[in-house]
C-alpha cells in the first residue's frame, strides 16, 4: 500500500527483504537512534535484519512499513497485533535516517499509518508506548491525536537508568 501524500515527497509500504541494506542495518549500531529502544540490547547485521524482514512478512498479524524519499529507505513504522478479538493494535516506528530527523517523518508516518488502520484494518484502537525522555516521540503521537493513558514507573531500562513509560492509546471509531 503506498502512503503517498501530496503534502510530502514521503512514501511508504510493507517492507520487503531486498530493502534491507548496510545502511538500514547501521541504524541499530547508532546510540542516539536505539537511545530509547529495546534495539540497544540487540546485534545487528544484514542476514539477520533479513531474516527479521522475512519473519514479518510470513506474520500475519503484523505489518512492518518502510518509509521512503524518493527511494531513499528513512524509516520504519510497524502495526501489530492487528488480529486480536480486541480489535486493536500497536504502533512502533524509527526514524533512522538522522538527516531526517525534525522534518515531520514521523508524524506524517503515525498519521498514515492511523488512516490505514481505520480504512484498511478497521481497527477499534490503536496504542503505543515510549520511554518519558523520548519528548520527540510524545509529541508526534500527541500531534496525530493519541491520549496519554498511563504512565508505568521506573518500567525501561536504557543507557544505564531506569526510566518511565508513557501508554497513548488512540480510539478510532
């Protein structure tokens, strides 16, 4: 499915094992990238972010985007669990292309991905986490409508300290 908006040259569609490049793979060596992500505690190479690819694509209660620039793979944004009774799913994305970084990437990404759950998946809900520090993740899920619904103490470990987590949720219909 493209995201294609005739506000933004952005583009983005399900992930395929031959977009996987070096490039894709250095995001999850970059600290600033996985500052505030599980990734920090991951190795990464090009076999194994295939592999990943691959297992996303035969999952069928996920969907793993990629989001481009004219070709350029900048960043990734996934929904899962999109076949619960619940009607309902999780929102995870990264903007791994630094140069991108403040240009609106993943917002317009969260905002695509929410016409594509309602359209598409016709989904009840949506909801995503992230850690409090992570102001730039906040604000794009507060920019596409999601409600702060909880906060859970002291629940992420990253960098060497504990951290609290932020629940958003979204209602959709």
């Amino acid at each position: 499915m493209s995201g294609a908006s005739t506000a933004t040259p952005y583009q983005f569609r399900i992930l395929q094992v031959d977009d996987v490049t070096e490039d894709y793979v250095k995001w999850f060596s970059d600290v600033d990238i996985v500052r505030y992500s599980d990734n920090q505690y991951r190795t990464f190479s090009l076999v194994g972010q295939k592999e990943y690819v691959k297992s996303c694509l035969d999952n069928p209660d996920m969907d793993l985007y990629g989001i481009f620039d004219n070709g350029r793979h900048i960043g990734n944004i996934t929904l899962s669990g999109f076949n619960s009774p619940h009607n309902r799913a999780e929102i995870t994305y990264v903007v791994g292309a630094k140069d991108y970084w403040g240009k609106g990437v993943a917002a317009w990404a969260i905002s695509e991905i929410v016409k594509l759950a309602k359209q598409h998946y016709k989904l009840h809900r949506l909801y995503a986490g992230c850690a409090e520090p992570n102001t730039g993740s906040r604000k794009v899920l507060e920019k596409n409508g999601f409600q702060l619904e909880g906060k859970r103490i002291n629940h992420l470990f990253y960098n060497g300290e504990w951290m609290n987590q932020l629940d958003f949720g979204l209602n959709l219909s």
